[in-house]
C-alpha cells in the first residue's frame, strides 16, 4: 500500500461515510420509529401482564376452593366444572358447546419426506417442531458448544405462536384464538387435516397441511366453514406469529445479525427489518410473502392463487447474549374478510434451508432474504461470485481451493492495472532527486514547490493517483465477498485446511475469557494475513518515495504511521469474520506480493523506463505542451493564490 493507493482507500472510505450520513435516518424519523416501537412492546406487555393477573386470580380462586371445609370434595368438583364450563363459555362462544373444539387431547401428528419432519400438535392445529435432514446444527448445550453438533430443529420453542385471531359477530363479540381450540386430526398419507368444530358440525375452522415428496415446500390451506355469518367482518382476522429461533451456528453474532423478518408487497421489491437493531415494520398494503429467516434457514408464508394478504406489522426483538434463544421475531398478518360459506385461504409454506437454487426455483423472488449485500455489491455476489463459485464445485470437492483459484483468477484479472500502478510508482522513485531539488529550491515555498512538482507530472507523464484505480476496483469485489461467504450455506460447515466451518472464524486457541474488541479466539488466517501486510509493507516502504507528499516530512510520517495502522486495526476486525474470507484475503496479499516482487524485479527496466520518460519531456518541450485537465487547473490555481499573496503582503 503505497501513498497512491493509501489516498484511494481514504477516498472510497470518505466516500462510504459520505453515503452513510446521507441515507440515515432523521432525528424525527429516529425519535417517531423509537415511538412506534415503544408503544408496541409496551403494548405486548400490557397483554403479558393481563394474562397473568387472570392467571393469578385463577389460582386464588381454586385455593379458596379447595381450602374451604364446609364442602365435600364431590361439591367441590362440581362447582370446578361449572366454572370451567362458564369460562369456557365466555372464552370460546360458539365454539364451546360441550363437543366443540373448547375441549379435546393434545394429540401430536407427524408428516416426514426425505427432506422434513414435521410434527404438528392438535392444540392450535398448528406445528410444533421441525426436523431439517440433511444439517447439523451447532449444540450449544455442550461445553464444547463451538464444535459438537446435533440435529437441525426449528419451531420447537414453547413460546413460538402460529394463532389465528378473529372476533365473533354476536353476543358479546368474544375474540377466539386458535391456539385456544383442540382441532381433531385426520391423516391420508402426507396429508394432515384439522378442524375444530363449534356448536355443529356444519361449522368449523380447517387447516390443512400437505408435505410435498421432496424437498421443503409445504402446501397449507385455513378454511373457515359455515362461519361467515358467525366471524364478525368488521374486524380483522389476523395471524399471530411469534418466532423465539434457536442458536444453530457457530457464531451468534453473525447469525443474530443475519436473521430478521423478510416481506414482499404484492406490488413491491423484497424488504425486511433491520437486522442488527430491535426494529418494526407496518406494511398497509397487499402482502405476498412473509419469511421469518436465520443466517441460513428460514420459513416463509406465500399466498397462493394470486391473493395476497390485507396487511402486516412485522417487529423483531434482539436477545441477549445470555437468552437461551438467538432472536425474537413477531409478526401480526391480516387476512382478509371472505364473505363465503367456504372462505378458503391457499397458503404454502417453504421451511428449509436458504439454498439460492431452491428459492429461486420458486419465482417469486424469495431468494432475496440472502443477504447477499445491496445494489453493487449483491449483483457481484448474486450474480458474478456465485455462478463462479457453482461453476468451480462442479468438478473441485474443496471449497479452500475453490477460493485459492478464485484469488488466482481475480490477482490474474486485476493484473494490467497493478503493474500500471506499479509502473507509476517506479517512476515516482525515479523522480525522486528531482523532487528534492524542488525541496529545496523552494524551502520557503510550499506552495511553488507543489505547483513545480505538478509540472513535473505533466512533463514526464507520471500521475501520483496512478495506484488508486486497481484499489478503486478492488474494493466491490472485497465487500462483495465480505457479504457472500458468510450468507452462502454452500460454505455452511465445510472445512479447509485448519478451519472447521468457512462460514465462520477459523480458530487455532480457544481462551475461556473475552477480549474487548478482539474476542475470545485467535483467527490464524487473520494472523498470517497481519504478518503478510507488515512484511508488504516493510518491503514497499524502501522501494517507494513518499517525500513528494504533500507537506513535506510531516505528511511523510503521517502516511507511514497510517499505512502500518491499517494491519493493526483489521487484525481486531477481522478476526471473528468468515474463515472463508480471511483465506481469500491472505492468498490475495501473498499473491499481491508475489506480483510487486517480480514486477519490480523482473518486468520493469529502470533505465528503460526513466529513458522513456526523458523522451517525453523532450516531447514536451518541443512541442509547447502546457498541459491540460485537472493538473493545468491546480497549476492555474496556484498561480493566482500566488499572485493574491504577493499583493497581500505589498499592502
């Protein structure tokens, strides 16, 4: 990293930070969604709280039952029916005649391919786990939580909510959950049927569940029949889906930031909640698609048949890092009112793996909850990296050498424009005892000295930016794969050299502490990277000039105390990142270096290049050249502070 290529990163770094500021949020706007936010949550624990003060006077109640001498236990048991048979009357409304769907077993059904295995609980109608095959998940139950493995399951937490809710059209208009009613399964071969009757049974709530052959695509069907005239169609009916996810890999962060609630408009792009911050979201429009997804799993709900749903808001709650679970994920979707005697609303369900091949097979950009990074960036990784990478593991079983030979290939790609800059930075070298000279001369003159030096540009073709073009073009590919590896599952848990999963950081010493702002690991690909950076930079330092900078020897130090700092910064950033891209970022500098040695050594003639470079100034002088572009304007601008100056001091 020369002062050429160092000015170009803190261009593209002044640049990003530009951008930053400027698409960020408005204090209004921040004050507004922490508003919105606040009132949700303490709108959720408001219910939490009600919940409870029922639960407690419930059990007051049954004490003071059971407490009482003055009755025998049959008495006592005659007056608990009563009062579950009122409550349940009050709770459940039609739905709590005595053979309706306000009683029941808590049956457990199950549904299996070679993919899934699904199993449902008749409280709820609804799932209440699922097996993925074909993946382990990290066991973080296990002293050894960063190694030891177990099977791949979602859904299983007890306060996950898959809840219809709806508001009864007579009587006291009670609002019914499901989560409330005992639906009685039937099963005819990868098909499940729920119903939960009300008062007969002409009327019911229906889901139906069929798990396809193959693969992860589950068909789901909610039919409200007979109820048309019971459902009050003022009111929503709304699905209540709460997702406590588990920790399933190696590195919470990572998986923690990359999981949030995904969404398509019927009319929009794909969307989603912030990822690294509690965040809400209210969409008032025709939804088609909701996907609660992880780091590398996700379910989705998609209507089917060209319907959509009425609305969303969608919130996601960041754990600690203490919570048994990763993430909190709520979604309230609404369903729209069908006045049918057979309202059918088709649904399907995707619960898998993120794999861009299958979501994409799907057509209705489902794909997009990979967070593959956005505009720029997530084209090179979607469509450029990725079809590279697929196109390699074709016929290469090592996704370690399958990034070697991607690092070969982009050094191979980017090499015309190195050795352009390289060739610039030679001829700075060359110019070094004229740029002295100018020093010199113009000791008192910071100003003459730069404007001299500018021409000196003109005259023997150097440009001290020569170097920032290859980092210019660099830095896309690079944050690119910042982004690709850790959200690809082709990487998930594959093992290179002594990294066990690419998609995570590569450990060689565990400690049983933590490190601020370093971790509680050392990354050896991180520390061979940092080790190949000070070599470089050792090695370039005494092949470079940097007394033409700008200022003279203040400037100089600066660069140098800079350009070494930048190893030392990344080497606590980079630690925890993806093995993945610490190995590309290692082979990328060892073959960087490799390029600069043998160009400098090899390729480039000294005495020939300074002998072009004399012919051009001797072309120069002849034919009067007086320069043109952004170096004629900085000399023009020069002169005339120059000349201002002069004046100053003459009055």
């Amino acid at each position: 990293m020369d002062k050429n290529s160092l000015l170009g990163f803190l261009v593209l770094f002044a640049l990003l930070m530009g951008y930053l500021v400027l698409s960020s949020p408005s204090k209004e706007e921040i004050d507004r969604y922490n508003e919105e936010l606040q009132a949700y949550n303490d709108s959720l624990i408001l219910a939490h709280e009600q919940d409870s003060i029922k639960r407690i006077e419930e059990i007051n109640k049954q004490t003071q039952l059971d407490q009482d001498t003055t009755l025998t236990q049959a008495q006592k048991d005659s007056i608990t029916d009563a009062q579950k048979q009122q409550e349940a009357q009050g709770a459940f409304g039609t739905f709590s005649a005595a053979a309706a769907a306000a009683k029941g077993n808590n049956k457990e059904v199950t549904l299996e391919n070679d993919k899934l295995k699904i199993v449902f609980s008749a409280k709820g109608g609804r799932i209440q786990s699922v097996i993925v095959k074909d993946f382990l998940a990290y066991d973080h139950t296990t002293k050894e939580d960063r190694y030891d493995k177990k099977e791949t399951v979602l859904w299983n937490n007890d306060d996950n909510k898959f809840n219809y809710k709806f508001r009864l059209a007579s009587g006291d208009r009670q609002k019914i959950s499901t989560e409330d009613l005992y639906f009685e399964p039937t099963q005819d071969g990868n098909t499940i049927t729920f119903k939960a009757y009300a008062s007969n049974k002409q009327q019911y709530i229906e889901q139906k569940y069929t798990l396809s052959d193959k693969g992860y695509i589950l068909d789901y069907d909610l039919s409200f029949n007979g109820l048309n005239q019971v459902i009050d169609e003022d009111a929503p009916i709304n699905l209540e889906w709460n997702s406590f996810l588990n920790r399933i890999e190696k590195y919470a962060y990572y998986e923690r930031n990359m999981t949030s609630i995904h969404y398509k408009g019927k009319e929009e792009s794909p969307s989603y909640c912030n990822c690294v911050s509690d965040a809400q979201e209210e969409l008032d429009q025709k939804v088609h698609w909701v996907s609660h997804a992880q780091q590398f799993f996700n379910t989705s709900l998609i209507t089917k048949d060209g319907t959509a749903f009425s609305g969303a808001k969608m919130s996601t709650v960041m754990s600690g890092e203490e919570a048994t679970h990763l993430k909190e994920l709520y979604s309230i979707i609404e369903l729209p009112f069908i006045d049918n005697p057979n309202a059918t609303y088709n649904m399907q369900m995707y619960i898998g793996p993120n794999d861009y091949d299958e979501l994409l097979a799907m057509n209705i950009e489902l794909e997009r909850i990979i967070p593959f990074g956005w505009s720029i960036f997530g084209f090179i990784s979607r469509s450029i990296i990725r079809p590279v990478f697929n196109l390699l593991a074709g016929f290469i079983p090592s996704y370690g050498l399958i990034i070697l030979i991607l690092t070969v290939a982009i050094r191979l790609l980017l090499f015309p424009m190195q050795k352009k800059m390289l060739v610039s930075s030679v001829k700075m070298k060359l110019l070094k005892p004229k740029f002295e000279a100018i020093k010199k001369k113009h000791k008192d003159n910071p100003q003459g000295a730069q404007m001299e030096q500018m021409r000196l540009y003109q005259e023997y073709g150097a440009n001290p930016l020569g170097g920032c073009l290859p980092m210019v073009l660099t830095m896309p590919i690079w944050i690119a794969l910042y982004r690709f590896f850790p959200a690809s599952i082709e990487f998930r848990q594959k093992s290179f050299l002594w990294a066990d999963d690419l998609v995570s950081y590569d450990s060689i010493l565990d400690f049983n502490f933590n490190i601020p702002f370093y971790g509680d690991h050392v990354s050896l690909f991180t520390l061979l990277w940092c080790i190949s950076m000070f070599a470089y930079l050792i090695y370039n330092s005494k092949q470079m000039d940097m007394s033409a900078a700008a200022g003279g020897g203040a400037n100089m130090k600066m660069m140098k105390v800079m350009q070494f700092a930048f190893p030392v910064i990344f080497f606590f950033a980079l630690n925890s990142w993806a093995a993945g891209l610490t190995a590309y970022m290692l082979f990328s500098n060892l073959m960087n270096i490799g390029q600069t040695f043998v160009t400098k050594n090899y390729l480039i003639n000294e005495d020939k290049l300074l002998a072009q470079m004399e012919a051009k100034k001797k072309a120069f002088a002849e034919k009067g050249q007086k320069g043109g572009g952004m170096w004629a304007q900085y000399e023009e601008m020069a002169k005339q502070q120059q000349a201002a100056k002069k004046k100053k001091k003459k009055k």
